[in-house]
C-alpha cells in the first residue's frame, strides 16, 4: 500500500526538479561544455541532473530557486564571464514570468562549470565531473 506512495512521491520530485529550468533564461539551452547538445542538469555536475550540485546550483538555491539580479551578476564558476552572459541574459532583464523577453540572445557557455575545460583558470573544477 505505501509503495505506490512512494513512487509517486518519488516521481513528484525528479518531475519538479527539471522545472527549474524554467527559472533561469535558455533553461533548456544551456551548451554541454564537454560535447555538442544541452546540459540538462544546469545546476548538477551531472549532465543529466542529480548528485552534486555545482556552483551555479548552489547559487541557485541560495536565491530560493529564482532568477535575481544577484544571481545574474555572479560569476559562480569564476571563468570570468556572468552568470546572465553565459545564459544570455547580459542585461539581467530576463523574468520567467515575461512571454516576450527582447534583449535574450542565446545561451554562450555553461554558468556552474567553469571554461574552457582543462585551462589553468579551471583547474579547481578537475575531478568534480566528468565529460
């Protein structure tokens, strides 16, 4: 009886998840660093989502899951470029709850996995991920 509770529950929760992706500009079109295609898991280590968050996820969190001007400005990964640049957002103008956002351009890096990979300015992130 409590098994079909807990899948449920269990689904309910990965479901939720990827609507994060809602919460931040070109949510589904973040560049895999590691290879042609999206990183799913914007905020994870692992592509697909799950496990350790990276620093953008843990940005992420610490906003409460939402897009803010702070969370625009950082540069969670420290590769040098804005969170809102690397999701083409350079103006931080971009909110979820807009149908037209006019100065959105295309999503140019990853904001939680620091590039290029394998440069010396990365090094921290060795080991964390794998491509």
């Amino acid at each position: 009886m409590l098994k079909p509770f807990l899948l449920f529950g269990l689904f309910c929760a990965v479901l939720g998840r990827s609507n994060f992706r809602n919460n931040i500009p070109n949510g589904y079109a973040v560049p895999n660093p590691c290879r042609s295609g999206y990183w799913n898991g914007v905020g994870h280590y692992n592509s697909k989502g799950g496990g350790t968050l990276n620093p953008f996820g843990s940005d992420f969190e610490k906003n409460y899951n939402r897009w803010t001007i702070a969370l625009c400005t950082a540069d969670s990964d420290g590769d040098g470029k804005t969170n809102g640049e690397e999701l083409g957002d350079p103006f931080c103008d971009w909110f979820a709850s807009k149908t037209v956002n006019a100065n959105l351009r295309a999503a140019t890096g990853h904001p939680g996995i620091c590039e290029p990979i394998g440069s010396p300015l990365c090094a921290a992130q060795e080991g964390k991920f794998s491509c």
